[in-house]
C-alpha cells in the first residue's frame, strides 16, 4: 500500500455525503477542531495532515522539492484508498491552492468547492513578499519567517487566535521542510495565474473576513468572474474565519451544503 498522509474520519454513514478538510502551511488536522462537531453531524468528515505537517512531519523526507500537484496527488490517493467516490473540498488559506489543484487533476469526484481566507491572486505587496521568502528565511530563519509572515496577514489585535493556533502547530514542521514549503512562494504566483481564470461547472463559495487585507479584493474578483462561485464576507473578521469566527463559518458552510442537496440546479451566486 503507497505510504499514505496521515489522516482521520468521522463517519456518520456509509450514504453520508463526504467533506475533506484541507489545513494552510504550517497548522495540521488541529486546525479544523472547531469544525467537527457541526459538520461532523450532518456529512462525513476526512480531515490530512500534509507532507512535513503534524503526524505526517516524516512521511515524505525524501521528496527533495514539493509542488501543488504532487500534494494534491498525495490527497487524492487518500481519497481513493478510502473508496470515496466523491467529495466536498473545503481548504482555508494555502489549502484552497491545493484544493483548487485537486479539482483540476479529478473535476468528476468533486461536488462542491469551499474556499474560506482564499487565495486566489497574489497583489503587490505579496507578490514581493513571494519573491523575497526564500533569501529573508535564510537571513532570519524558517521559523521566524514563518512567524513575521503570519502578523502580515493577521495583523490585528483580534487575529491573535488565528496566529496563536498556526504558529504554534508549525512547530512540527523541521527546517527542510519550512524550506520545501517556502520555495513553493517562487511558483505561487504562475500557479494562481491558471487557476484563478480556470473554469469549472462546480459549485464554489469563497468565504472571507472582511480585514481580510492581502486577499479580499482577489476573492471578491474571482467570485464575479465565476458564474458558479459565490462569496460571503464575515465581518470584524481576518484571515483565517473557520478559527475566528467557527460558529459563523459553520453555519456559512451547512447552509451552502444544505441549499446543494435540495436545490442543486439552482445557481449558486443567488446565496450571498
């Protein structure tokens, strides 16, 4: 059997619709513990930890250089060993990367697409921050790094949460892994460039806090592009909504969920 990521289920029932819950760099299936007991009773969870991240820290030592594809791959295989024949994806920050990845390399297994503190384009000052990462992280260290890009995106007082929990689940990652998930910053910006004017028939929803800084105005542009995405905005909220604002982001996430099973034809835009 392939060396699988390390990854967890709640299953309600066999006939039970499916969500995978994909982590941002540095955090792990920590990150979604808010998420489990609400989402947990109406659909089937599967929740990973990504290579180099939690419980799958050593599972890939010897992959020299990782891209979305190949991480996306990894999931997928997961997937499949579980006999999913389809899934809702749901990834916060770098997560909606890879989930993004995920329906490029398998559009027929995935229902739906749920993006919360999506990143979808990269503007100026990320675009340097990108550019720069990987010289800065050599200068100050992975970890600082880490930490100094953590308060630019989550700069406020009531983000602290959300930099608490993501800092503090990156302490599994070592530093040849910070370095191989850094170097995917050099490619981001190409990546995004494909995805982001990707179309897809899939039903998606971006969900994002409006101090959302660095990737508001790109969500709120990729949901107008897309005639099947829609995005809602939680206020006095930053970047990462499902840690600060679980309840909110729950019931955001059912009511998309709810409204794909009763009215699945109907067109998604018309639920924000």
């Amino acid at each position: 059997m392939e060396n699988l990521l390390y990854f967890e289920t709640h299953v309600q029932a066999d006939n039970t619709q499916w969500i995978l819950l994909v982590h941002g760099a540095g955090g792990s299936i920590k990150t979604w513990k808010r998420q489990v007991d609400q989402l947990g009773a109406d659909y089937n969870l599967l929740i990973i930890d990504l290579p180099g991240h939690g419980k799958s820290a050593k599972l890939c030592e010897d992959i020299p250089v990782y891209s979305f594809e190949f991480v996306a791959e990894k999931i997928w295989a997961v997937v499949d060993h579980l006999n999913i024949p389809s899934i809702h994806l749901v990834g916060i920050s770098l997560g909606t990367i890879i989930c993004l990845q995920m329906r490029v390399l398998k559009p027929h297994k995935v229902l739906s697409v749920i993006m919360p503190g999506a990143i979808v384009q990269l503007n100026f000052k990320l675009r340097t921050l990108a550019n720069m990462s990987l010289a800065l992280a050599k200068i100050i260290g992975y970890p600082n790094f880490y930490k100094l890009s953590a308060y630019i995106m989550m700069p406020r007082g009531n983000h602290k949460k959300s930099r608490d929990v993501f800092v503090q689940e990156s302490k599994a990652l070592t530093m040849e892994e910070f370095k191989k998930w850094t170097d995917l910053y050099y490619h981001l910006n190409d990546t995004l460039k494909v995805l982001f004017y990707k179309t897809s028939t899939l039903p998606h929803i971006l969900i994002m806090g409006n101090q959302d800084h660095l990737f508001l105005n790109p969500a709120q542009a990729y949901a107008e592009r897309h005639d099947n995405a829609s995005i809602s905005i939680v206020k006095n909220c930053g970047h990462v909504v499902s840690i600060e604002k679980a309840a909110q982001f729950n019931t955001i996430c059912l009511a998309f969920l709810n409204h794909l099973k009763t009215e699945p034809n109907k067109d998604v835009s018309l639920l924000c």
